[in-house]
C-alpha cells in the first residue's frame, strides 16, 4: 500500500524489479479514484541505490494545482499532482522505451506487473473559495 499525505513531498517503496527483466526500466503509474473515478498517469524516476532490492519514488501532493475533478483523466511527468483525498487503486507498468505520457496505451496494453491500493490522507492547505 501506498500512503500519501497531503501537502507533501515523499518517497514510497515497491518491489518492482523482481517482476520483469528489463535492464533499463521506465515506470508507468496509473492511480484510479475509488470514490471520484478519476485517472492519474505519473511517471518518476526510479531513485532508489539498490534497485535489485526495492524501487524508491518520489511524489508530491501540491494543492496549488488544478483540482481532479469526477471522471477527469491526468497525466504529469514530474512528481507533483493535486490529488483528492480517498482511496485509489494503484497499477504499474513497466517499459524499456521513454514513456509519453500523453500516449500510454501501448504500455498499457502489454499489462501491469503491480497493482495494489494507495490512501491520501489530509487537507488542502489551499481552500476554494465558495463564492467564486
């Protein structure tokens, strides 16, 4: 599982390696919303020193980003996304070419080699106006 809190920059540890054979891996993550249906595709780069033990990732809530709406699809290739606070279905692919993120289906049409839950917990520090 992986645990986010909001407002934050952090690692979260996978064991991904041991799940395919690739020598120079590039990571696709794909988060859906339980409660709100939305989409996010998130590439990071792989930071961990003993990749043959664990993967580390980097990611950051930033709640001065657009909001996720119902049903919205998001695609960010730096670590920082505004995600709602929830549940989330995680998967993850795995590929050896450089990964665009506004062209993932042929990654994702070869299937995931991870899937798990992730839970984001917390406020916005930034609270939209109900006058606007």
């Amino acid at each position: 599982m992986i645990y986010i809190e909001k407002n934050t920059e952090q690692n979260f540890v996978l064991e991904l390696d041991c799940l395919h054979n690739i020598q120079s891996p590039n990571y696709l993550f794909e988060f859906i919303g339980i409660v709100n249906d939305s989409t996010i595709y998130f590439t990071t780069p792989n930071i961990s020193i003993h990749t043959g033990r664990y993967d580390e990732f980097t990611i950051t809530d930033d709640d001065t980003l657009t909001s996720i709406k119902t049903g919205d699809v998001v695609r960010s290739d730096d670590s920082a996304i505004n995600f709602n606070d929830g549940q989330y279905d995680y998967n993850v692919y795995v590929t050896d070419q450089v990964i665009d993120i506004n062209n993932v289906t042929s990654i994702i049409d070869q299937g995931s080699i991870s899937t798990g839950k992730m839970v984001v917990v917390g406020e916005d520090s930034v609270l939209d106006d109900v006058y606007q």
